[in-house]
C-alpha cells in the first residue's frame, strides 16, 4: 500500500482495504512474537544460551562471542519491539488518514498518507533485514550471508501480493468488490508473476555464491538442507523451488491466465504454502536438527491462520471496501489493461 502510495497508482485503490485489513494481526502478532522469544529463546536460539559468550565457561562459542554486542538478550529485544511498533504506528496511521479521507473527502489526506507511505519506506528498507537477521538467521548463529535479508524481504512481499490477490478473489465472489474487474486481477497477477521470479533470482545468488565460494562456515547450511540429517530436509528444498518458481512462472506465463480468478486462485494458494514451507526449511534444522515434525507444524499453522483470518475479516467489516473519496477511484474502477 505504502508502494501504491508514493507511485501515485491509481489502479490499486480498489484493493487497498484489502492491504489495511492484512496489517490487524501486527499487534496480536507482534505480542505472540515477543513472549515466545521470552519464554522459548533457549530452544530456538543457541546464542541464547547460558555462559556461551563467557571466556572460560564450558559453553563458551567464540564465533558466538563474537557477535555478543548485538546479540544480547536486552538489546535483541528493544529491536524486535522497535521493529514492531514502527510498523504498527504506520499501519494505524495510514489506515486512520484512509478512514477520515472515507468521511471527509478532500486531497489533503491523500498527500498526508504520502508523506507517511514515503517515510515508512524508508525505515521498512531497513527494520525489514535487520528483522530478517534477528528473527530467522540468528537461528544458525555460526552461518551468516550478506543476502539473506533481501531473501527473506522477497518472500515477505509475494505472500503479500497473493494474500491481497487471493482475499479479493474469495471477496468478489462472494459478491462485493462489484468494481474489481480482469484488469485488476491481471496486475495483481503481473505482480505475482514478476516477483516470484525475482524471489528465485535472490534464491539462486545466495545459493551460487555459497557453493561457488565454498567456505565451510558457509556452506554447512546448504550442506544440512541438501543432504544433512539422513536427506530429511532435501526433498522441501526441491519442493521449494517448484512450487515457489516453477509452478507460479507457468501458470501465470500468459496474459489469460492472469485475468482468470480460478488460476489466480490456484497459483496464490500455492505461493502461501511455498512460503510458508520455506521459512521451515529456514528454521527447523536450526532448531529441531534432525527431529522435526512436519504434521504438527501444519497444525499449528492453520490454528495461526485462523485466529489470522478473524481478524482481517473482522477489520474488512469496518467500513467501505471501496475507499470512496480517494482521488484515484475513479481511474481504479474505470482501470484498463
């Protein structure tokens, strides 16, 4: 939303509550996040661990010690909080500034959310990596690449994209969104397209330079993910690249497969669960090494994306899906492509 923003798109106005709703799982979200690294770190975090940045102590790590003035208890904390709040207050505020121009009307809450979209940028280009860092790479504390934050950013946003595309879907067939029309779905589905093949670009840099490099504190992650743990974990990396590369290029490959709802549908679906199974890949061998269990992550899972699901179809409620006096709603329902 904050991209659409400060592009002066026009085309998008029709999804952007859409975009709103998504951001009411931040606070609930983010409190989850934050008393779980509080009451599990030890179990998810070896850096965590009692006495390992300590010279002398039988845990004692030197690479890990190495690391001790950002890794550390307090200040792993404060940024995981900051990194939260910046990205709630922006959520709210570009949602409040959408809601009063909703009743208002008038353009000066269109460049106001500008301003905002603008700056909000510029602290997500940031707090989006260092939240990569923190939340997923420091689970392999030892391992390290300078990629992985654009790697995890482009995840981030092709979920994104597909949650929006798929929302919209389900909401224009359950009859609203009377003015979303195949233009609309095409770009969204442009979108997906492109970016699904720009998460496979920053995939396969990361991976050639590790392999290509060969350096053993490097490649021991590929080395765990391809082959490691008696081969538990290869068969997702595999599964990783069809279905978050192969299948969406595919696809949506054509101009006709974009406009029609049941690919798109079909395509966002499989975006989400390739997501979603590569973040496991990311986190479990780290973690759970060779013991993990695939059935009861799927579980809990579907118990987040539940209590996920309330609450953006609860924010959808709260008022008009079409923003009605945003300057652009005009050239969003007349949108041609």
């Amino acid at each position: 939303m904050a991209i659409q923003y400060v592009a002066y798109a026009g085309w998008s106005v029709v999804v952007k509550r859409i975009n709103e709703a998504l951001s009411a799982w931040l606070i609930p979200g983010g409190v989850l996040l934050v008393i779980l690294f509080v009451i599990g770190r030890h179990d998810i975090f070896h850096w965590t661990h009692d006495g390992i940045m300590t010279k002398g102590s039988a845990n004692y790590d030197k690479i890990v010690a190495g690391k001790s003035g950002f890794l550390t208890f307090g200040f792993y904390l404060v940024r995981m909080i900051s990194y939260l709040v910046i990205w709630a207050v922006f959520s709210w505020r570009l949602r409040q500034l959408s809601l009063a121009e909703d009743i208002n009307g008038g353009t000066s809450y269109f460049h106001t959310s500008i301003t905002t979209a603008a700056l909000f940028l510029v602290l997500f280009a940031v707090t989006s990596s260092m939240s990569a860092w923190d939340w997923v790479m420091s689970v392999d504390v030892h391992w390290f690449s300078t990629m992985f934050g654009w790697y995890v950013f482009a995840s981030w946003w092709v979920s994104g994209i597909a949650a929006t595309a798929l929302i919209a879907i389900f909401l224009k067939q359950a009859g609203y969104l009377r003015f979303m029309n195949s233009n609309h779905f095409h770009d969204l589905g442009k979108l997906i397209f492109g970016f699904s093949i720009f998460w496979t670009y920053v995939w396969f840099a990361q991976f050639m330079l590790i392999w290509y490099a060969n350096l053993p504190e490097e490649s021991v992650y590929y080395n765990q993910r391809l082959g490691g743990f008696d081969g538990r974990y290869t068969w997702i990396f595999y599964f990783n690249l069809v279905i978050n590369f192969a299948f969406p290029f595919l696809a949506l490959m054509t101009r006709d497969a974009k406009r029609q709802m049941i690919m798109l549908k079909i395509v966002c679906i499989a975006i989400l669960i390739g997501h979603w199974s590569d973040f496991y890949l990311m986190i479990m061998p780290g973690t759970m090494k060779g013991d993990n269990g695939f059935l009861i992550e799927i579980g809990i899972a579907l118990i987040f994306l539940g209590a996920f699901l309330i609450l953006v179809t609860r924010r959808l409620t709260e008022a008009s899906l079409i923003p009605v006096n945003h300057p652009f709603v005009e050239e969003s329902v007349h949108h041609t492509t």
